[in-house]
C-alpha cells in the first residue's frame, strides 16, 4: 500500500483535503485550544510556527500516512484534521487519530470526517482493520467513534497523568467485514 495518494474527501458539512504549509497558522490557533491539549499532546509540547510549517508542508510528500486537513465545506475554514498512520501491511492495519477545534465542535464535523476517513480506508485502500487509542474522560471523542462502528476492546488503565491525574486509555477498532453494516449509519 502506498499512502502517496492524498485524496479529497467531501461530506455533506465537510471537505477533507491535503494540508499545505500555508495550514500552519490555522492549525497552530486550533493547537492551541485547551480542549485539543488536554485530549491531544502533552502541553509542554513545543509548536514554533517553523515546526508547524515543515511538519505540515511536509505532510503531502508522506508515501506512509494520511493526513488530511478537514474543512468546513462552505467556508472552506480548516477546523481539525483526520490521519491514518501506523501502517502495517502483514495486518493491513492503520491506527487513527483526529482533533477538530473549537470553531469545528458540534456541527457534526467531528462525525463525518471520521466517517469519510474510515470508509476511504476500507473501500480505497483495502484496510482490514482500523485502531485507536482514546483517553477514557474525552466523551466527545468517544461518542463520535462508537457512532462510526469502532468498538471498545479494552482499557490501559492510569497511563498519564494529565491534570494531575491520572488517565486511562480506551482501546477501540473497526473491521472491514463490519464497516457495511455501520457504514450507512455512521452520521
């Protein structure tokens, strides 16, 4: 498999589209929302406008990811991203990750990126399985990705202190074999 290919994606509410440098300013303001910290990275994570530019202008040229930017299709704001990575072919397996920014939040963007990503793994690329990793307190988050077909299959319980405490992670995937049945109900 080759992720060379940076597709576009268009949902009814969202465009999903190759990021550019120019993406690095936007993304940096989306970075930066307390909520997308607190779910995402590790706050003392350094994100200088230079490293945000070279990491996402650099993001069309990976042959082993998908990153794609998600978009507000009538405005055409960058709200969030979508990324298939972890890429292991002996399983046809990728991990999946999101974040949608305040300015994305509960209009539904959230919903159908995860949906047109996950159906352009199992329809395009032929993906068998699809995985994730989820902190157990993101509800948001997890509502969204049993709304799309994943399912829990297990919890690594207090892996980080975040807040001052500590956090477990949700372990959640979809299969190929069950996309169909969701597939027409992911919305």
């Amino acid at each position: 498999m080759d992720f060379s290919v940076k597709p576009v994606l268009t949902g009814e509410r969202t465009v999903l589209r190759p990021f550019t440098e120019d993406d690095a300013d936007r993304i940096r303001t989306i970075l930066e929302d307390p909520e997308v910290i607190r779910f995402t990275f590790e706050p003392s994570t350094e994100l200088t406008p230079e490293r945000l530019r070279a990491w996402y202008g650099s993001r069309s040229a990976q042959a082993d990811r998908l990153d794609l930017a998600v978009t507000d299709r009538v405005t055409g704001e960058l709200v969030g991203e979508v990324v298939l990575h972890e890429w292991d072919p002996a399983a046809r397996s990728c991990t999946f990750r999101t974040l949608i920014g305040p300015r994305g939040r509960g209009r539904g963007f959230g919903t159908e990126a995860t949906r047109l990503i996950v159906g352009y793994g199992f329809e395009e690329l032929g993906l068998h399985r699809i995985q994730l990793e989820a902190y157990r307190h993101n509800h948001r988050a997890l509502r969204v990705y049993e709304r799309v077909g994943f399912v829990t299959e297990g919890v690594r319980r207090e892996t980080q202190v975040r807040d001052g405490e500590w956090v477990d992670e949700v372990l959640m995937a979809i299969l190929d074999h069950e996309w169909p049945g969701v597939s027409s109900t992911a919305r």
